[in-house]
C-alpha cells in the first residue's frame, strides 16, 4: 500500500513535509480532500458550533468559504516529538465588502 502522507514517528524533516501537506490542503479550498485528512468519526468545535463527521466537516467548510474570500493558510512547525506535532499558523481572508481579516495560532 502506497503511504500518502508521513506517519509517526516523526523527525524534523517528516514533520515539515506533513504540516506542508496539511497546509496544501486547506488552500486547495476543496473540502472533500481536507475532510480526508480526518478519522470519520472526527469532532470539531468552532466557536459555539459542534461538527461530527467527515460530511458535516464538508458542509462546514464550503459555508466558510462562501464567506472568506481569497482564503490563504500559512502553517509552521512549531515542535514535534514522536507522534505529535505542534504548529503556528496564521490564514487571512475577505469578506464580500471587501474587508480583511487576519488570524494567528
């Protein structure tokens, strides 16, 4: 079977190449690829909202980006160790007046 992505245990380099992966992704705006970077029974919260499933997560984030505009997602190693990752990121996008936001983690 053809391994897809890097798998722990994770070195520095194998921890780049997942977050770079991981970072594609998002900017792909396809949700259906990014919904298969998680388990189908996954959980997510965001904000007061709960999403349960690869298919809510799919739905969730085609509303998202009817209404962020020109989203861009940026993702750096922060630390890794064995089979845990820790990234920064930041991600901007528009609304549809044309205003900007900007977000940091």
């Amino acid at each position: 079977m053809m391994q897809l992505h890097p798998l722990p245990p994770f070195n520095e380099e194998t921890a780049i190449q997942k977050i770079q992966k991981a970072e594609d992704a998002w900017n792909s705006k396809d949700p259906i690829r990014i919904s298969k970077a998680y388990t189908l029974d996954t959980e997510w919260r965001n904000r007061g909202q709960f999403i349960n499933g690869r298919k809510e997560v799919q739905d969730f984030l085609a509303d998202k980006w009817k209404n962020e505009l020109d989203y861009k997602l940026k993702k750096q190693l922060w630390t890794f160790n064995d089979n845990r990752i820790a990234v920064r990121f930041e991600y901007e996008y528009r609304d549809k007046n044309g205003q900007w936001y900007r977000a940091y983690g």
